[in-house]
C-alpha cells in the first residue's frame, strides 16, 4: 500500500513537483519511513500549507506514532467495531468556506458500555476513511457532543492517560487534515476535569480554535445550523441515519483498506540515532493555523 486515500488521484500539482521532489529526496535518508505515492506526499504538503519543513515533521509523526501505539492504528477489523455505543457522523453539507464537519456522539449513555480503547480506535479509523472519501480537504470543524456524558465515562477514560496523550499528539503533529475548529456542545458540568487533563497536551495554536458551547446559539457563530442534522434543527439528515451510512461504507468499501492500514508504520528499529528518542516523549511541532 503506496499510499492509502482512494481519492487523491490527480492530486498532484504540477506547480508542486519541485516540493515533491524535495520530500522524496529527503525520505531517502529516512530508512525507518515506508515508500509513500507522490499523491500521499502531496497529501502532507497540502494540509502543511507546503512548508517542506513542516511536511517533514508531520510525516514522520505520522508514521512513528502509528508505530508506537500499534495497539490503536493496527489489527482495524470494521466488523469488530462498536457502532452501538458511539455516533460517528460525517455531515454532508460543508461551511460556506467548504469546510467539512464531523459530529461524534454518545449512542448509549450507559458508562459500563464505554469501553475507551474501542473506542479511539473506531474514532481513529473513521478519521482515516474521512481522509480518503474527502482528499484534498481545505479543513475540518469537529464537533463534540457531551449530551449523555457522565462521571462514569470519566473515570473509565481517566487510567488511559497513555493512549489519550498518543491521540493527542497525533491528531496535532501527525494527522494529515487541516483542522479549523474543535467545538463541544452540551457542554456538562464536570468539563472543567476534562479539560484540566488533556489542556497539558494541547498547543496554544490548538487551544485557541477550542470553543465550548452550553447551547447551540453560540455555536451558530462558527458553523451554521441549517447544515447539521435535523434534531439539531439543521436541514441535514438525522444524525443516526448518517452515521448508520457511513457504517455501511465502511463494511462494504474499506474492510481491507482498513487491514491494510497495518502497514501505515515505521520501523523503529531503523530509525537515524538522533531521531531515537520516542515522539510520545514530547510534542516537537508548532503548529501552524492560517
């Protein structure tokens, strides 16, 4: 697998053979990096705004936190994931600056049912079909629902502190997307504790995109209501019917993409000795949000 995303065919800028070039030239002196397509590096310098350096750093982020939390990004069998207790839901209209949004709810409220791990590697493997269905995407607002969070789900994500700080690290110095807002809605009492413990390991670039909204008037600021589903008093679909969708593409399209995926890591033990230290030490990008 060269590179992963069904839809960046003809994606390659002719303007941008030069930054390809240049990157191509640069993973020769990465042996612990796979061969990747031009298409996939294109996919790096377009959510990097084309900073080769930026480019750099992402792409070895990507495939080396792949590699030290394979317990996430690795074995993805779609049949096995729980889409009984999560809502997962690509929204199909974008924002007037043709953005993407994403939702993502509880499904069963019941604390006993979340199981985290399962969890983030469902919320992880959609991210990546997301990547494919969309290409070249100019950005992403994520939108969190907290309807139905409790002190349950709470504690039962507090002891994973280990795979929340790989998450985070990925999604900021890793994940190919450009992300131009992160909003949660719904917002409960007791989000102040979840904030308290991943604020430590989100950038200040990040932090400032991070917007909470006790109801939907705030958020009618930033996304416009009509494009989300119908309970939310948008003219989109409702937000089970969406999410029962995309489950269905993921069945039907990506089984084996997903199994594929496996092989979307480094090698550790080929890493260049003064890049030994673990990523999950430390986040080392700045990232940047124009």
């Amino acid at each position: 697998m060269r590179y992963p995303f069904k839809n960046l065919t003809n994606v390659v800028d002719n303007n941008k053979k030069e930054d390809i070039r240049s990157i191509r030239e640069w993973l020769k002196h990465q042996p612990h990096l796979p061969s990747i397509s031009d298409e996939f590096i294109m996919l790096f310098l377009h959510c990097n705004y084309f900073s080769l350096d930026r480019t750099k750093v992402t792409i070895n982020s990507y495939f080396t936190v792949r590699a030290e939390n394979k317990d996430l990004f690795t074995k993805w069998e779609v049949d096995e994931f729980d889409y009984e207790t999560y809502e997962l839901a690509p929204i199909p209209k974008k924002t007037p600056e043709g953005y993407n949004v994403l939702l993502y709810r509880l499904k069963d409220p019941d604390p006993n049912k979340f199981i985290f791990q399962e969890g983030l590697r469902g919320f992880l493997s959609f991210n990546d079909v997301r990547i494919s269905e969309d290409g070249l995407c100019p950005g992403y607002i994520v939108i969190f629902d907290m309807k139905g969070c409790s002190m349950g789900h709470l504690a039962r994500a507090t002891p994973y502190m280990n795979y929340i700080k790989a998450f985070m690290i990925y999604i900021q110095e890793g994940h190919p997307a450009r992300l131009k807002g992160v909003h949660v809605i719904n917002t409960v009492w007791f989000v102040d504790k979840i904030l308290n413990l991943v604020k430590p390991l989100i950038h200040s670039e990040v932090m400032e995109l991070l917007h909470f909204h006790h109801t939907l008037d705030t958020l009618k600021e930033f996304v416009p209501l009509e494009l989300l589903p119908e309970e939310y008093g948008g003219d989109s679909k409702p937000t089970a019917v969406i999410h029962e969708e995309h489950t269905k593409l993921m069945k039907e399209e990506y089984k084996e993409w997903l199994r594929g995926c496996d092989s979307l890591v480094a090698d550790l033990q080929k890493r260049p000795q003064k890049s030994k230290q673990d990523i999950m030490e430390g986040s080392f990008r700045s990232l940047s949000i124009d």
